[in-house]
C-alpha cells in the first residue's frame, strides 16, 4: 500500500487504462475518491486544486491513481471479468467445503464414495479407485473437494441435508446466492421450464439445406432444443416489484396494479410460467409509457425486445425465408433467440401508425395473429419455413391516439391510459431520474444533489410540459450544472 515508486508509475497507468476502459469517467473518479481516503488525504483540497475540468479528464484521473496504488493494488481494484468469476468460484467452493464439513460427517465415507462416482461415470469419467481392490482410501476431505468440484449446490443439498441449525441456514443461503451468481441464473424470484418454439420438434432435422446453412448457432439452438421461461415461485419477487415501479412511475400506479394484477392472479391460480396479456398502453407523447413497459418486464426476470410500428413494412416485423440472400427472422425469432427463453417480452411503441393494407404489406394484420393465443400456437416463421410457438412471448403495445388504431388491436389487448403527470409527483419522479442517470454513469446517487430551489423550479415548470421526457432532460441538466458540487458532499 501507499504511493507508488515512479519507476512504476507509467506501467500502472496502463495497467489502470486497460481495466478502466469500459468503465465511466465517474467510476475512475469513485475509485481514486476512494483511494485517497485509504490514505488519508483531504478530499476538499483536491477538489478545489482540480476543478472542475480535472473531473472530466479521464487521463489525469488515471495518472493521480498510477501515483496512488501498486500493480496489486490494481488487480484487486479493477478485476477483469474472469479473475471476477474465479473469485465467485473461489468463495463457492470455501463456502461448499464448510457446508459438507457441517452437514457431511455423520454420512458413511464408502457412501460418499458412491455419491462421487456415479456422477464421475455420468460424465464418462473414470471412478475413484476401488479401496476393495487394494487402493489407498481417500480421506474425508479430499472427498469433499471432489463434491464441491462434480456437484451443484441442489445436488449436495439433496445428497446431504443440512442440520437444523441457524448457522447452517445461513451458510446455505450464501451458498445459494453464491451459485446463483456463478451460473446467472437471473433474477432472484424466478424460475424456469422448459417448452419447444417448433411445434413440431421433428421438423427441425427436415429443414431444407438452403434455410439451415443461413442459420447461426443461436438460432439453431432454439429449434434444436427446448428453451427455458421465466417463472414465478413465490409473490414475494411481486410485491417488490410492484412497490419499486410504483414509486418510479407515481402518475402510472394503476397500470402497474394492473398489470401485475394479472400475473398475481395467474400465480394463484397455478401459472408459474410468467403470461401478461398482451397490454395497450395509451397517453400522450413523453408520459413513460415505452420506459415503464420495458422497466416492469425488465423487473420480471423478462429479456425485452423493443421496436417501433410507425410505417415500417411487415417484412421488418415477419422476416423472411432464411433462404434468401435477404434473410431475416421475424421480430418474435429475434426476442427468443435474444433472450434464450420462451417468453421474452416485446415493447411495441406507435402501433397507433402502424402500416395498414399498403405496398410495405399490413402490419396490423400481421400482429393480430400473434396477439391471439390460439393462433399463435401454431404461427408460420417464414425464416425457418415452419410452425412455431409463439403464444408464450409477453407483449406490451402502445400508442398515443387510441382512435387511430384498429378496432380489432384494441379488442385483443387490455388498455391502460398513462396520465400525464403533475405537480403531485415531481419529487418522485426526480429521485427515479437521479438514480438512473447514477447508475448510467456509474457512480452512487449520492454524489448528486438536487436542492431544496431545484425542486421548487421543476415544480413550477411542471404544468408547462407535463411529459417525464422534458422532466428527465431538466434534471439531468441541473446535474452536470452541480456536478463540482456533488463530489464535495
């Protein structure tokens, strides 16, 4: 620790450049903020020597770092994403070793030897030597380095029960936690099963050899096995939901009660499988409908593709065969492929222009036969020249003239109206902006402030614009006008 050597300091500075490149100007300042309170150094005083323009010099804040840290001091600051990973498995495996030490020792070693090679030979590997044919026995705990290294936390949970205690509960919850980020599962709350996108699995061996030789690995994997869907097991993962996007989206609480409505009532009825119905969401420009409706899918565990209906041909949104030089999946190939799961969601803005019997072919017609269950469990992928499933995909359309869009659309979704929003909620609203653009720079929301007269300003202006567009610009200008300001708090 402490300040470098300036031998050292140009080969740091790369070091830093290199681990820092995807990183915000931001971050690099969070970490040398951080860096000088290690050391003990006045933060004000910096500040005030820099300036402002210091803040936004990204090759000066690296050189104040090279002369701060050491080539380890980096490694350990700025992991790469596999010395990330290996740390997570490393901590998986500690983690594991102390659950067997606990949960493992009253289970007969010959048992444990059983446990390990039926999975080795699973995996075509060769078994433990046979202690009966004279091989030296293993000890207990090179056994359990073999488990943490061959099994899954279910499986080792499964093979040995935890015992009833506090510290044994709390032990397999971060044993848990720590898989999960291992092998991304997703978000906490959900989980998965398993359905086919063809409707007839068969049919994928039989595709024309002029369709397959267009298709990349991900699409052939879509047809080639049965994909995963985002489901729920418990409403807990709801109500959170529910109360962070009505926070986010004060003016809007009903369509999230709504929404989430359905699902809630799909869970009790025994769906775990994750459906909205398909979900017309009307207001007027800058309301945060295409924001709230990826934002609520988004918190679902959802992959959420996004696309816009005004005056596009149907061929954008449909595709066609993957036998033409001019290829291209449907909208619905995309999200699935995408996404890897059966029900990606689908945020569809402007259906209200929307192509309707013109040259570039009738979008609208087009969707109505995916919006309908029935149908859609057997719809014509021209890309793949096959029947596919696309009943499982969540959509949310949405339109800012009602009027305008076809009877037979509107038939097929539930509409929700997105009210402007007014005075009532511009605190609440500005506290949602301020943490996006956070976390779009990646520095804490703390680092900015927005004073007592800002929000008196903004509600002022708010009965001018009504729009959470205008709002979100305002702020975020008021931001980078307080920005030397922010890092002196």
């Amino acid at each position: 620790m402490g300040r470098s050597k300036k031998s050292d300091v140009l080969k740091i500075e790369e070091l830093l450049d290199e681990r820092t490149k995807d990183w915000s100007v931001w971050g690099v300042y969070g970490l040398l903020e951080s860096r000088m309170r290690e050391l003990g150094e006045d933060l004000q005083d910096f500040n005030t020597s820099v300036g402002r323009k210091g803040f936004e010099d990204r090759n000066l804040l690296i050189s104040l770092l090279a002369d701060r840290m050491s080539m380890s001091d980096v490694i350990l600051a700025c992991p790469t994403r596999d010395e990330r990973e290996k740390r997570v498995e490393r901590s998986f495996k500690q983690h594991a070793l102390k659950y067997l030490e606990e949960n493992a020792g009253h289970v007969d070693l010959m048992e444990i030897y059983d446990i390990i090679n039926a999975r080795l030979e699973s995996r075509g590997e060769k078994p433990l030597p046979d202690p009966d044919a004279g091989a030296d026995l293993l000890l207990r705990n090179e056994c359990y380095k073999i488990i943490v290294h061959s099994l899954n936390l279910k499986e080792i949970k499964e093979r040995f029960p935890e015992e009833n205690t506090e510290d044994a509960r709390n032990d397999v919850s971060s044993l848990q936690k720590e898989l999960e980020d291992l092998d991304d599962k997703g978000n906490q709350g959900a989980e998965r099963h398993e359905f086919s996108f063809l409707t007839d699995p068969t049919v994928a061996k039989r595709l024309p050899s002029t369709v397959k030789k267009n298709l990349n690995d991900r699409q052939k994997r879509v047809i080639d096995v049965p994909l995963p869907a985002v489901g729920l097991y418990d409403l807990k993962k709801l109500d959170a939901v529910q109360e962070t996007l009505s926070d986010k989206y004060p003016h809007a609480v009903n369509v999230v009660d709504g929404i989430l409505g359905g699902v809630r009532r799909g869970f009790r009825f025994g769906q775990s499988k994750i459906t909205i119905r398909p979900i017309l969401l009307v207001g007027k420009p800058g309301t945060g409908k295409s924001t709230l409706a990826a934002d609520l899918m988004k918190s679902l565990g959802l992959p959420v593709t996004r696309a816009s209906a005004a005056g596009v041909a149907d061929i954008t949104f449909f595709g066609t065969s993957a036998g033409y030089s001019s290829a291209m999946p449907s909208l619905i190939t995309t999200a699935i492929v995408n996404g890897t799961i059966i029900n990606p969601g689908i945020v569809l803005d402007e259906v209200d222009k929307a192509t309707q019997g013109s040259s570039n072919g009738d979008l609208v017609d087009g969707l109505l036969s995916v919006l309908e269950p029935v149908e859609a469990r057997a719809w014509h992928e021209k890309f793949f020249q096959a029947e596919v499933d696309a009943s499982h995909l969540n959509w949310i359309l949405t339109a800012n003239d009602i009027d305008r869009v076809p009877a037979p659309l509107v038939s097929r979704c539930t509409v929700y109206r997105v009210p402007a929003p007014d005075v009532a909620h511009v605190g609440a609203l500005v506290a949602s902006v301020v943490d996006d653009y956070a976390a779009e720079l990646g520095v804490d929301p703390r680092f900015f402030s927005i004073t007592a007269g800002d929000l008196e300003y903004l509600r002022e202006t708010m009965p001018k614009h009504r729009s959470t567009r205008v709002l979100k610009e305002l702020v975020r200008l008021i931001l980078d006008e307080h920005e030397s300001d922010c890092f002196h708090a």
